[in-house]
C-alpha cells in the first residue's frame, strides 16, 4: 500500500464521483480510459496514485460533473468527456 497520504483522497473523490455518476467501475473506467480493475484498485488504494496526466483528466472529469447542491443531474453528460 502506498504510504502517500493523497491516495485516500483520490480514493475518497474516485468512489464518490463514480457513486454520484450511478456508474458501475466497468462504465467509469472507460470514461477515463482505464480499466475497470485499475478504478477498483483506486478505490481500495491498493494501487499507486495515478500519473500527473490521469490525475489532471480525472479532476477535468470530476469538475465536468460536479454537482451543485440541489441539482439532480451532473452539469454535463460524461459521455462528452472521451476523446
């Protein structure tokens, strides 16, 4: 397990975005184009933190369907996100 104190964080923000989304770990893999084990390893931080580049992808994504108090739907559909 890594000894980074980031990666509860990450993993806290990683289950609640895709939890928010109603998405299964299969779904949300493929909207940040990595595979669904990669995502469960995230979330049980079994796993390292991902690189600078997926983190920067994930905050874009998290900021892309953020949701406002109040709202019931993310801002923006999360299929609009991949490339």
């Amino acid at each position: 397990m890594p000894d980074s104190p980031n990666i509860a964080k990450f993993a806290a923000d990683c289950k609640n975005l895709r939890e928010v989304l109603k998405m299964d770990q299969n779904q949300f893999a493929r909207q940040l184009g990595v595979t669904a084990r990669t995502v469960s390893r995230w979330e049980c931080q079994t796993g390292h933190l991902p690189s600078k580049k997926m983190l920067e992808k994930f905050r874009q994504f998290q900021q892309m369907n953020r949701y406002e108090k109040g709202d019931p739907k993310p801002k923006m559909n999360p299929s609009k996100f991949r490339k």
